[in-house]
C-alpha cells in the first residue's frame, strides 16, 4: 500500500496572515509531500517508531546477495525501520547487505522479511512484516554501478548516499538525509530530521525539504534550487543556481554564492534572520522587509522609490521606534531580482 504523509500548518499559517496582514510582509512555508511506498504497512503494525532497542542483548540476523546489474540499472530500496547507506563500486554487480535487528525474543526476526525483485536492468529491494512487530529494524548496505539510478525510502531511517553518479532520489519520515557527491539528484526530503548535501548537481530544478530539521547544501550548482524548512535553518554555501526559492518558519537563512545576471531569488523566513554573502555580483534589484528586525547591507547600492533609510539602522529598536523596516534598492547593472522578507529578524547582505 502507499502511505502518503501530509503536514497541514493551518495554526501557524493563520498567525502568519494576521501578522503579515499588520506589517504587509506575508510568508507562507509550503510543507513538502512525502510519498513512502512499503509493502503490507498495514499488517507491520506501529512501525514508524522501533521499540525495544534497550529490552535485552541484541538479536541480529544478516542476509546477503549479490545480483549482476548492469552499469545503467535501476535499484529501488524500501524499507520500514532502519538505516540505508548506498555507495558505489566498479564492474555492474549489484551488493545487497542487510542486518535485521531487535532486542526482543529471537523469534521475531523471522517475521521480518527481505523480499528482492529482479527484473531485467532493475532490482527492487523491500522490507516486509508478516506479523505485527515494531521491534525489528533492518539496516541496509547497498554496493551498485555507479552510473545506476537509485531510489531509498524509510518511515523510520537515516539515508545516505556517496557516490552515485546516476539519478538519485532520497525520502524518509524520521531520519537524516545525506547526499555527498550525487550529481544527477533529482530530490532529497524528510518529515523529522536534517537534509545535508555535499557536491550535489542538478541539471534542472532540485527540491529539498525538511519539516523538523536543517537544510544544508555546500558545493550545489543546479538550475533551479527549492529548499524548504518548517522548523530549522537554511544554510548554503559555493551555490550557483538560476533560480531560487528558500523558506523556514522557524530558522535562520543564509546564501552564500553567486548570483546569475537574470536570475530570481526569494527567500523567506518568519521568525528568523536572513544573511547573504555574495560572490562579485554584477548586479540586482532588491527588495527586502523586515517587521522587526534592521536591514543593512555592505554593499554600495541606490535606493529606490518606498525605501525607507532611515529605518535601516540597527540602533531603532534599542530607542524605542517603530520597527517596519523596507527597502528597494539597486546594485550594480540590476539584472537579476533579490526578494527577501522576514517578519522577526535582520537581513544582511554582504560581499565575499
């Protein structure tokens, strides 16, 4: 079956139109999807949480299988409570290494299975309960090709995957993501934990996304980049992109990059600040807002009609004035166009 989890923040989204009503500075965080497809989810019982890991010596039972792959196939790998590392090896051989844990009686291991599905250029890989049983993990290791195309799922997993030089894609419920040198990712998401990618490209647009963690990138370069937190910050670094889109709810943002002649950016974050470090910009149009917070930038740049520089000092708050603070402003040629909104923070902009 597929289980499709869907985070609603109507809460928080009626606080942020009311305040953003108040200050005209609305933003809006859009919960990423995560689709998690496990076999019998139903008969696997409370499985999104693993019991037990202290209720006595730990039970393990390891299984192993090699399957010949071919250097451009596809591998698939679901699985309920347990970790997924994927790296990559020489030849088109396909490695399969699994341990299933628990700490309760022997006996419940074999309620747990690892069902492998070939198919010519494709394996498929899923955990599987055939009695309900939540103190069972299965932690997986997979070896492939390294031009193979992969997809990890996990309810209840960390993910991580080095290597992969083919098209990758990564989602779990509660776990870490971790991407280190996958240049065709395609996305990497979870519900409770962080996402951090290293050497990551794109040929289009990526999209990573947290709801309970941190979004971390270094060394990105894609053409469209879509980072999304509810309750976390966003942090990137040697990022080169056309377009971008960055949004926490409850975190702090920061850019540190390069900015494309005609490139758009936007980013947001209600109760958090907002700090970009640019990489000898040729220019932008800026357009920036902050309820409470100072806005100040490094950069020489000329303000435009509805600026008001006077709110742009950080000493307004400590003598008591009002704090709605907007700025519009060019650098430079202004050929690309810098959005940038907090409600309960600073924004700086600077220079590397």
């Amino acid at each position: 079956m597929i289980m499709r989890l869907h985070l609603s923040l109507a809460v928080a989204g009626l606080a942020l139109t009311a305040a953003g009503a108040a200050a005209q500075n609305r933003v809006h965080v859009d919960v990423p999807d995560v689709r998690v497809v496990v076999p019998d989810l139903a008969r696997a019982g409370r499985t999104h949480a693993y019991q037990g890991r202290n209720n006595g010596p730990e039970q393990t039972e390891r299984f192993s299988q090699k399957i010949k792959l071919g250097r451009d196939g596809r591998v698939s790998v679901q699985n309920i409570a347990g970790d997924i590392t994927v790296t990559t090896g020489s030849g088109d051989e396909l490695s399969i290494d699994a341990v299933k844990r628990t700490r309760g009686d022997q006996s419940q291991l074999a309620g747990v299975h690892i069902d492998v599905d070939q198919r010519s250029g494709r394996v498929d890989v899923r955990t599987t309960h055939t009695a309900r049983n939540d103190r069972v993990s299965v932690d997986y290791t997979i070896v492939l090709p390294a031009s193979a195309t992969v997809d990890v799922r996990s309810i209840s997993g960390n993910l991580k995957v080095a290597g992969a030089r083919g098209e990758v894609r990564a989602e779990t419920i509660s776990g870490n993501v971790t991407m280190n040198d996958t240049p065709r990712l395609e996305n990497a998401k979870s519900v409770s934990g962080d996402v951090v990618l290293t050497g990551v490209s794109s040929d289009g647009d990526l999209a990573i996304g947290s709801v309970s963690g941190n979004v971390t990138a270094k060394g990105l370069k894609a053409r469209g980049l879509d980072l999304t937190t509810v309750s976390g910050d966003v942090n990137i670094s040697d990022v080169s992109c056309e377009r971008l889109s960055a949004k926490s709810l409850s975190g702090n943002v920061e850019y540190a990059g390069t900015i494309a002649k005609t490139g758009r950016y936007e980013i947001n974050s209600h109760s958090g600040d907002v700090r970009l470090v640019l990489a000898n910009p040729a220019g932008f149009e800026l357009n920036a807002s902050s309820f409470s917070g100072s806005i100040r930038s490094e950069l020489p740049m000329t303000a435009g009609e509805g600026s008001t520089p006077r709110d742009v000092d950080t000493g307004r708050r400590r003598r008591g004035l009002p704090n709605t603070h907007s700025m519009h402003a060019t650098f430079g040629d202004g050929s690309a166009t810098l959005t940038v909104r907090t409600f309960s923070g600073d924004i700086v902009i600077s220079k590397r």
